[in-house]
C-alpha cells in the first residue's frame, strides 16, 4: 500500500495502518493518543466540528491532507442491465406485479433502541395498504426474517417478507425498482438513497442531520422531544428509546404521503 487512512481515533486504526506498511498513513489527531499511537502517522488533523455537519463531510476533511477535495455530489449506485433484469425476475417470482407500485419497508437495525415495535409497523402497513393500495415489501438481513413474518402474518396478502433474500448489491438492484423506501438508522437508507429512491426514515436517539441521506427527496421523521437526538443507545443507554415508543402513526404519515405526491409526479 502507498497510503493508509484511518477514520477513527482508536489505537485499533493506527497499528493497521502502520502494518499495512504504507508510506503516507493520514488520521485524525487524537487528545488522548500523545504517546504512541499519534506518532504512527505521518499526517494528522485536527478535525473542525460545527453544527449540522454530516458525517460524510466531517471524514472528508482527511482528504485535505492529500490536497485533494471532497466530493459534493451525494454517492449514486451504477445498477448493471443484467442486475435490474435479475431484481425484476425475482419480484415477478415472488408474485409482485410489476405494473403497480409498491413500497420497501426495512424496519430493523442493528440495534433496537433504533426500531419502533412490531404493533406500530403493523399499523403503518396496514394504513399504506388501505389509504394507497399499494404493495409492500418487508426487507431485512437473514436473522431478521422471523420478526419481518411477524409483520407480514398480521397482514393481507399483498405484503411480502423478502427479508434475506438479498445480497447487498442486489438489494440495490430491487430497491430501484420501488416507489419509495421507509425505514429507520440503518444501511438500508444509505442503499436506497444511492439508488436513486425517496425516502422516509424514522430516527429514535440518534443524530439525523449528521446520518441521514440529504436531498430534498429524503425526509427525516424524529419525534419532538426536549432530549432527541441525545446520541445515547436508547434512554441512559437502556437499549429502549422513548422517543420511539411515544411516536405515532399519525406523525409518520405526513412525510409519507408528501413522498408518494413526489413519488406520482
């Protein structure tokens, strides 16, 4: 390697840097790494933090350091011909018609101070179903399928759980062909968002203006509390968010339905 960038401040990130045995390692200074792991760089930076800087900015500044600028466009997913062709033969196989419009709901993270319950998504999917008649996928990885049947069983069958059944890069691929993709702080919104799709994510704890997609096609729906985003892993770190539990149905719908309006334009 002729350079090695490391994001974190941990000790972890230097000693890799240093084997990788690249001539130019680039990090973020650490306070508390005076001693050794500062001096296995040969460039630090003292990162700027200011208000409303998302996460994406704040990691490109290391890009200064190799007089290089950060990207202003937002990452955007290439799809091949042949993965789309693939997306739409196995949405056809799982009984989807492609001819009307349908919806990915991705409601799991991989924490679940970050989720809603399993009663409030079910009453998110039937509401979708009666208010705009659409069809809807439940995504999610392989250890999340029982608990996306959860939802799909309290539902008509217009509801599919895919959850598991997608590669990441083919998760993409079905995620392009979808009208609009709701779901909370995962990766699933950062795929979407890539591949061209609206979305609505719901954020607990955590801080939407340095984590969420941007673009006036991506709507953030958090709920109002003195404490939100307090950036902790649920209330006191108890793994259960009360700004989760207390969010209503009936204060999701409006950034659903201002996407679906975009969505039909």
């Amino acid at each position: 390697f002729d350079i090695a960038i490391d994001m974190r401040t941990n000790d972890r990130g230097a000693i890799l840097c240093t084997l990788s045995g690249a001539s130019q390692r680039i990090g973020f200074y650490a306070n508390d790494g005076q001693l050794i792991r500062n001096r296995l760089f040969t460039a630090l930076l003292r990162p700027r933090c200011f208000s409303g800087i998302h996460i994406s900015q704040y990691l490109f500044q290391l890009l200064s350091l190799l007089d290089i600028d950060g990207p202003n466009q937002p990452p955007c997913f290439v799809i091949p011909q042949a993965e789309k062709e693939k997306a739409a033969a196995f949405l056809r196989q799982e009984g989807i018609n492609l001819n009307r419009g349908f919806i990915c709901l991705q409601p799991f993270s991989l924490r679940q101070y970050k989720e809603l319950t399993i009663e409030k998504y079910v009453q998110l999917v039937k509401w979708l179903r009666t208010t705009y008649d659409v069809q809807v996928l439940i995504t999610g990885s392989p250890a999340e399928r029982e608990r996306a049947t959860a939802i799909a069983s309290c539902c008509d069958s217009q509801v599919w759980n895919i959850a598991g059944k997608t590669s990441i890069n083919f998760y993409a691929a079905v995620l392009n062909r979808c009208r609009l993709f709701i779901g909370v702080d995962s990766a699933g919104q950062h795929i979407a968002a890539a591949a061209g799709i609206p979305t609505v994510i719901i954020y607990g704890p955590s801080q939407a203006e340095a984590w969420a997609p941007r673009g006036e096609q991506h709507l953030v729906v958090q709920k109002n509390l003195p404490c939100v985003p307090c950036r902790q892993m649920g209330c006191q770190d108890s793994e259960k968010s009360i700004c989760l539990d207390t969010l209503t149905l009936e204060e999701i719908m409006p950034a659903i339905r201002q996407q679906l309006q975009l969505a039909t334009r």
